[in-house]
C-alpha cells in the first residue's frame, strides 16, 4: 500500500497536463485582450472613413 501511494505522490503526468492549461489561458486572455483594442481602434477608424465620406 505504502508502494501505490508513493508512485501515486511521485506521478507528475497530471502537473504537466495541468501547467499547459495555465499557459493556454495566459495566451488566450492576452488574444482577446490585444483583439479588443485593435477592434475598437479599427471601428473608430472606420467611423471617421464613414464620416468623412458622407
């Protein structure tokens, strides 16, 4: 029992699984954050495109 407990405590295969979720959402929020702002400059842009043409 003592033997299963240790290689259950030793195992680093769920870790690992676990870290590439972190850094999946760390890329994914820094995506969505960098889309917005380049979203929102390219709607005022073409707002002033609009307004200009009119």
């Amino acid at each position: 029992m003592r033997r299963l407990i240790a290689k259950f405590l030793a195992d680093q295969c769920g870790a690992t699984a676990i870290e590439y979720c972190l850094i999946a959402a760390g890329i994914s929020i820094v995506i969505v954050v960098a889309v917005n702002g380049i979203g929102a400059q390219l709607n005022n842009t073409f707002g002033t495109v609009k307004s200009s043409l009119q």
